[in-house]
C-alpha cells in the first residue's frame, strides 16, 4: 500500500511538473523560440553530416544488437519483477538503461530516414539530368529528319511540264518550222529547246482542238439522221402488232406459236447465267430426247428487269469511276450511320438479302404416256448472294387415296440421294459457311432457312446441271460443258426415282387395303401357294420407332438403314400368334431392297437375336433375289408373301416340336428340322404340280 501511495505522489508531482513546463513553455518569449529553432536546425545539419559520414552497415549491425540488448533487458526485467521489493533498485538502472537504448533506437531510425531521403533526393536530380538530355537529343532528331525531308523534297521537285508527253527530238526538228526550233540555239541550249517543244506542243494541241470542234459538229448531224430513222423504225412497231393480231386465227390454224417463243425468248434473257444455262440445256435435251418433258420460266418479269438494269449501271460506273463506287459505299454506310440503324435490323436485313432467290425460276414438269402416273414439276431457284441453286419438287395429278403411301411421294423427300450421299442437307459452296456466321447464324442453319423460305434444297446434282463449278477457293464459276454433259443423266436419274416411287406408292396402297395377290404374269402366281397368315394392317413408321428396338441395330450398324429412308409398320396375324414387321425401304428403291425386321409374338416375344428361326426368317425375306427373280413393282408383295409363308411354316413346325395341334401342318416338309440350329423349311421347290418346303 505504501509503494502505491508514493507512485501515486511521484505521478502527481509529475503532472505537476508537465503543467508548469508547458505554461512556462507558453510564457516563452520569441527570443527564446528562435534560439530553440537554431539549436533545432543545428542538431538536424549534425544528424545530416554524421548520417552521411557513418557506415550504414555498421548502423544495422548495432540496431541489431540493441534490439537484443533490449530484449534480454525486457526479459531480465520480467524476471526481477516476480520480487519488486527486493530487486527495486536493480529493476530501476534496467529502466535506465532501456530507455538509453530506446534513444539510440531513435536515432538510428532518424539516420536511416535521412539516408533515405538524400538518396532519393539525388535519384530525383539524376532523372531531371536524364530526362533534359533525352528531350535534347529528341529535338536534334526532329531537326535532322526535318532537314531530310526537306531535302528530300528538293531531289523530288517535279515541274508540271514533265508530265506532258512531248514528240522526240529527231521528229520535232523534222516536222517543226524553223521559227519554232531555231536548231542554231536550241541544239546547244538545253532549256530553250525545251521551251522550244512545248510551244509546238501547244500549237499541235490548238490544231486538234479545232479539229475535235469539227468532227463534233459532223457527229451531231449523224446522230440526227440516226434518230429521224430511228423513230421511223418505231413507227412500225404499232403496224407489226397489228399485223400479229390480224394473222393470229392463222397462226393457231397452224399451230406456230411463234409469239409465246418469243415472250420466252424475252424472259429467257432476264435469268441469270445459271438458270439460263440449264433453261437452254434442258430446253435442247426436251426437243432432242425427250417429248414429255416441259421447261418453263415463273416470276415476276419487272422486277428481273430492274435487277438486270442496275446490274448494268453498277457495272458502268465500276468501269468509268472505280474510285467514285467506293466513295457511294462510303456515302451508303455514312446515310446508314446517320438513319441509327440499330444492329439488329442491319442484321435481319443482311439476312433477307442473303437468302433472297433471284425474282425468275425455272420448272420442268415430267410426264409420261400413262397420265395415272401424274406429274413431276422440280423448280429451281438461283440464289445470287450465296451462289447456289436450290430445287424443290411438286406432284402433281396423283390421287392420295393412301394414309402411309402418301410418305412414299412427299415432294420433300423426293430428290434425297438421287445420286450417292447427296441428300442436299448441306451446302455446296465452302464459302456459305463465312457468308452465315458473318450475318449472326449458324453454319447448320442454312437448309433450314431455304425450307422455310419454301426454296428446296442445295442438291449437288442441281449445281451440276446449271454448270456451277465450285472451286476450292469459294468461287463459283458457271461452266456450259458441265451442264451439258450432266443434263441427261440427272433427267434420266430423276424420271426412274420418279417412276419407281409412283410404283412403290401403288404398292402401298394395295397393302393398306390388305389385297396381296400378285400380278398374273408374275413368276410366282404359276405355282399355287396357301398362305394361312394374314395382313391385319399396314401403317407408317418413324426412324424414331425403328431405331428403339434392339434387334433392329444390327440393320444400322451394317450402314443398311438410315434415318432418310422411309419405315413402315406391317401386322400379320394367325390366330394367337402375331408378327409385327419393322419395314425399311430406302431413298434408292429399288437399288436396294426394302429391309424387314420382325417380331413374332405368341408364347413370349422372338426376334433375331433370341430365336434362330426368327433370324433365318428374316434373312430369307431380305435376300428375296437369291430365290426369285422378282419384278420391281411389287418388290414388296413379294416380300410380304415370303414372309407370310415362312410364319406359317415357323408356327407348323413349332407345333410339330411341341405336340400341339394350335397351328396344324397345312404344308408339305421334305424335313421339319435340320442341323443343330433346327432350321425350318422356309425354302420353296416345285414338285410336279404341287409345292414341297425345303431348308434354306
């Protein structure tokens, strides 16, 4: 408690003591402060020569060491202070000498700080030295290249006469008076003959001018004489279609059609070179090859018109003023600048513009002897931005009496793999791709805008036959060769898919109506055949629907179906049992025969990759050529008659196996069985007048 007593007293007086220092301190005259100030100013210049004058090693080396020093007198202290009334003294000189150490601390750090500052000080004043000498050599550069320049411009320094093509001397001696060439002093004088040409220059240039007025005046009264006889070969125009009107009666007594040649020829001239190309081609190949083929030409005339006459004034003026056509594009993108256009609308209108057909099509419609077959009519639209052809097909004059049959003659799907892999689901042009993605789409976009655009599609064989050469670079060239060697074949490839799918078509139709009797010239109606199976219904599939069943896989892996072809779903029934029949017939048909997956539902469900018979079955009716040489337009009744055959005798023989009369033996077998995949007579043999089953 008395140790508390006295620091609180020791305190105090110090408070005390602080108080009075600083009143008295206040009380201070200026005298007093400014001998302060000089002592002030006097220890800093002694602190600044002692900073520059000690080692700043030997500096660090003894900060380190006080700071040591410090601590074990922090850590003695600690340690006095567990006993404060016996180590009082002791504790106090600790107190001392860490605050003479905290002094030179002080100093130290006053040292490091002024080393600090003279070093940055001098820093500063080499970068101005630095900075003045660089800005000097800057200037002496700029006067120097300066000075070349314009010594370059001396050398360079041309006179206007220079541009002036002067004759030769030798002519100019020879054809100049010598009032003009004065040869005793211009031979020796290089500047008066100089001067001397260009006033024969001038004197020639006044001779052609009053030559030019001349030949003016006598052009003027020709182009007189050319417009008197012009307006009277106008005048006959009036005359002539008169005269057209009055033999008209004549012309059509005797069939000439001489003036719709001649509104065709007219229109002909307004297609662009592709179309034109194929217009003529085809228009040689109809009157040569082929007279059920029609070519024509659709579209709006006026507006072809004003396309082909401002292709015409763009082409002039690029010719006359190449400099002035970049200046009107510089004046479109300025006016567009100035209307604030947004980017979205500069964009759609690109788009238009890209995918915007030229106003003039032409169609070719194909018919045949027997009009029930209807009519083909492909139209083929140029499209000038892209560089492209797209055709599109229409039927016409076929009577859609089917529900699945009418996939069979979809004018969308028509045209697919006409020739091989060109199913026209992507560009021709290599450059399209850019020509999209500059315009904000994808390159996967394009068909799907051409068939909105109810366009058609970009087949290759289209290309080929208006004689587009795509090069590798992007370019598109129209060659008329090309055109004309590739005419007859995609014709001749088009009429046989046309011709084979309108026979596909009445197949369906017989088999939606559950008929699958066989023509009577046919190979197979002369051997009679009981079919105890039949059709329940025939309907329209999906890829979808074909591809989720597993046995049917192994047709997609193989490359023998795809999703381009068309599906069919057939149901055949006997009793209980029931076959549900996945059929594939493909864009080439009949290239290729159709494809046939089946399930047989009774007792379970079979298929080919858990039921052998199953798999003979299916393998018997998709090589239908290996037994019969069947006739192409009724591909399918085969097919479907085979397959009939075969349940039945897979149902007959299965009941022989188990010993159940469900489906008694109406065939006649050689063998039921055979080998150790049982296999079943699916086979057919003739034996005298009757039928006998064989293994395959």
């Amino acid at each position: 408690m008395v140790n508390k007593e006295t620091s609180e007293k020791e305190s105090s007086e110090k408070k005390r003591r602080r108080t009075t220092t600083s009143s008295s301190s206040n009380d201070t005259t200026p005298s007093k402060i400014s001998k302060e100030e000089n002592v002030y100013l006097n220890a800093i210049k002694f602190e600044e020569q002692e900073a520059s004058k000690r080692s700043p090693e030997k500096d660090s080396k003894l900060y380190h060491q006080t700071c040591e020093d410090l601590r074990k007198i922090f850590s003695d202290v600690y340690a006095l202070k567990k006993d404060p009334e016996k180590n009082r003294h002791e504790i106090a000189e600790k107190r001392v000498d860490g605050s003479m150490m905290v002094v030179l601390l002080k100093k130290l750090n006053r040292l490091d700080k002024l080393r600090i500052r003279s070093g940055r000080d001098s820093l500063h004043r080499e970068k101005l030295n630095v900075d003045s000498n660089r800005l000097q050599l800057q200037n002496l550069l700029y006067e120097a290249d300066h000075l070349k320049r314009e010594v370059q411009r001396c050398y360079q320094f041309k006179s206007q006469d220079e541009d002036i093509d002067l004759v030769s001397v030798e002519e100019f001696y020879e054809k100049a008076p010598e009032s003009i060439s004065r040869p005793e002093k211009t031979k020796n004088d290089e500047h008066a003959r100089r001067l001397a040409r260009l006033e024969w220059e001038l004197q020639q240039r006044k001779e052609l001018a009053t030559l030019y007025k001349d030949l003016q005046a006598s052009k003027e009264l020709v182009a007189e004489d050319i417009n008197s006889k012009a307006e009277r070969l106008a005048s006959l125009a009036p005359r002539l279609q008169s005269l057209l009107k009055a033999t008209r009666p004549l012309q059509e007594a005797l069939e000439m059609g001489v003036e719709k040649e001649w509104e065709v020829q007219k229109l002909a001239r307004l297609l662009p070179r592709p179309l034109y190309l194929f217009y003529s081609n085809a228009q040689g190949f109809a009157d040569a090859c082929d007279k059920y083929m029609a070519i024509s030409i659709d579209g709006d005339e006026e507006e072809a018109k004003q396309i082909e006459d401002s292709t015409k004034e763009t082409q002039e003026d690029s010719e006359d003023n190449p400099a002035d056509s970049d200046n009107e594009d510089n004046e479109a993108d300025k006016s567009h600048h100035r209307g604030r256009l947004s980017k979205t609308l500069i964009l759609e209108q690109k788009r238009t513009n890209l995918f915007k057909p030229h106003p003039l099509s032409v169609t070719v419609s194909l018919s045949s002897k027997d009009k029930s077959k209807g009519i083909l009519s492909i139209i083929f639209n140029f499209l000038p931005e892209l560089g492209i052809v797209a055709a599109r097909c229409k039927v016409r004059e076929v009577q859609n009496v089917g529900v699945s049959a009418g996939d069979v003659i979809n004018p969308g799907s028509l045209l697919n793999c006409l020739f091989p892999d060109d199913y026209g689901s992507e560009s021709p042009s290599s450059r399209s791709k850019f020509q999209l993605e500059a315009v904000g789409l994808e390159a996967n976009r394009m068909i799907s805008m051409l068939l909105e655009k109810r366009l058609g599609k970009p087949y290759r064989w289209a290309q080929r036959v208006c004689g587009l050469e795509m090069s590798p670079k992007g370019d598109v060239l129209a060659s008329d060769d090309l055109s004309q060697t590739s005419m007859s074949s995609v014709i001749k490839q088009i009429r046989s898919r046309w011709t084979s799918r309108v026979n596909l078509y009445r197949q369906i139709v017989t088999l939606e109506a559950g008929n699958i009797d066989l023509p009577k010239n046919h190979p197979d109606e002369k051997v009679p055949m009981r079919i105890s199976c039949r059709l329940s219904s025939w309907i329209g599939s999906t890829w979808q629907e074909f591809s989720s069943h597993p046995f049917t896989n192994k047709f997609i892996e193989e490359n023998l179906v795809s999703e381009n072809d068309l599906f069919f779903q057939a149901t055949i029934t006997r009793d209980s049992a029931k076959l549900v029949c996945f059929v594939a017939v493909g864009c080439d048909f009949p290239a290729q025969l159709p494809v046939w997956a089946v399930r047989l539902n009774w007792n379970g469900q079979h298929d080919a990759t858990n039921n052998p018979a199953v798999r003979d079955m299916e393998y018997w009716v998709n090589t239908l050529e290996e037994g019969v040489k069947s006739r192409k337009a009724c591909v399918l009744v085969s097919q479907l008659r085979r397959i009939m055959t075969s349940m039945d005798i897979l149902l007959e023989t299965e009941s022989i196996l188990r010993a159940k009369t469900d489906f008694p033996a109406e065939k006649t077998f050689i063998k039921a069985f055979r080998g150790r995949q049982r296999s079943r007579p699916y086979r057919m043999m003739e034996n005298g007048g009757g039928v006998v089953y064989t293994q395959i």
